[in-house]
C-alpha cells in the first residue's frame, strides 16, 4: 500500500473527495495516512479528523521564506514515509527542493484546463474570474504532475465543464469542482497506486482514458 499524503490550505472539498473515494474502496493500491495544513484553523483539518486520518500543521507565517518553508514541508514528508503527495487546494508554490526530491510523485489539482489560466497568481477563485473575464465557453479541471514550473508538469486527467452566461466566479467554481474535481483527483491518485500512469519524453499516459 502506498503511503498518501495530502497537503491542503483551506476548505478541503477535494480531500472530502479523496476521504469519501476511500471509503468507498475506490483508491486502489494506497491510503491517506496524513494531512498537512499550510493554515491552523482550515477547515480541511476537520475533515481529516472527522476520517479519523492524522493532521499536521506547517504554518506559512512561521517561515521567512518560500525555501525555509520547503525544508520543513520535505522534512515532513520523508518523516511520513510519503509515496505520493497530493496538493488538494495547498496555495503555495514550494521550492524545487520539494519536487526534486519527488519526480513524478506529487499531484496537484488545478481548477481549469491547463495550458489555460494557470500558473503564478492563478489560484482559487481568481482562475474562474480571469476564465470568466476572457469569456471563454469551456473551463474544466486538470490534474498534473508537479514540477519546477507553477502548473506546467506532466498532464494526467483533464475534465472540461461548460461555462454559463449568468456564471460568477463562485457559481463556475463550484460546478468545476462538483462536476470535475472532485472526480478527476481521486481517479489519478487510485491510478498512480495502482502503477497506471507512466511518464515518457516528460508527458502522463494513463492505461485507461475513457473518462466520463
Ligand atoms: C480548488 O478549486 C482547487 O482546484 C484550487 O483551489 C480550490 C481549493 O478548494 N487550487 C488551486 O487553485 C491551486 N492552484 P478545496 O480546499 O475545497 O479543495
């Protein structure tokens, strides 16, 4: 079984997802055996406590910089025996020091369709405004592997969603998140524990792609 570590900032719907896919018996090959918060007090703490999964909290504020921060992230994770680690709504771009020491092992999921509305500064809600403000007709959601580039690494899944005209950033956030996210991110992490997913030339292929 393979060690799953989730990194979370904040609500933590998709953590719910991963817990509830769990539960379910449909992460295959792995298991959640810790949470870490870069917040005290996000309410994906309580998730994690309600499933009875151990928390640990990695204050941002107590750390002068993204590198300091990044060392005691690492620290953690080899102290968790991480196999892979999934950032599910985990708000900080780590340093290279954390995805070296992890190729092709950390996911990440981002609410849009990668190349589109990603990188620096797009996160959260800010990603369906700036979607809603360009006034594309599709958004959706991507999980990706995590490397040195914010949003850049190896594509896994990708689900696309339509966008409404009477959308707002919130109503577009939560369709992509009921409709995508919480879907395409247990789906990953169940296929990288069952060894489905292989890298070639920097690209993800996964044995299966007949998603919904
Ligand atoms: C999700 O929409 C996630 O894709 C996004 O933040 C939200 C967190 O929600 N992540 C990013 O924008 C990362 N670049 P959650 O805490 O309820 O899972």
């Amino acid at each position: 079984m393979k060690n799953i570590v989730v990194l979370v900032s904040g609500g933590g719907t998709n953590l719910q997802a991963l817990i509830d896919s769990q539960a379910r018996g449909e992460i295959k090959g792995g298991s959640i055996s810790c949470v870490i918060s870069s917040k005290e007090g996000a309410y994906a703490l309580e998730r994690a406590k309600n499933a009875g999964i151990p928390t640990v909290v990695i204050p941002r504020k107590d750390y002068a910089d993204k590198l300091s921060y990044s060392r005691a992230i690492l620290e953690e994770l080899e102290r968790q025996k991480a196999d892979l680690i999934v950032l599910a709504g985990f708000m900080i771009i780590l340093d290279e020091c954390v995805t070296k020491a992890y190729p092709y092992r950390i996911i990440n999921v981002h609410p849009a369709l990668i190349p589109s509305f990603c990188g620096e500064g797009y996160y959260g809600l800010k990603v369906h405004e700036k979607a809603l403000e360009y006034g594309v007709k599709v958004s959706g959601a991507t999980v990706h592997f995590v490397n040195e580039q914010a949003d850049a690494g190896a594509v896994i899944l990708q689900h696309p969603v339509a966008v409404r005209n009477d959308d707002t950033p919130e109503t577009l956030q939560r369709r992509i998140m009921e409709k995508a996210e919480w879907k395409i991110l247990p789906r990953a992490v169940s296929l990288f524990c069952e060894d489905k997913i292989t890298v070639k030339d920097g690209k993800a292929y996964v044995e299966n792609t007949d998603e919904e």
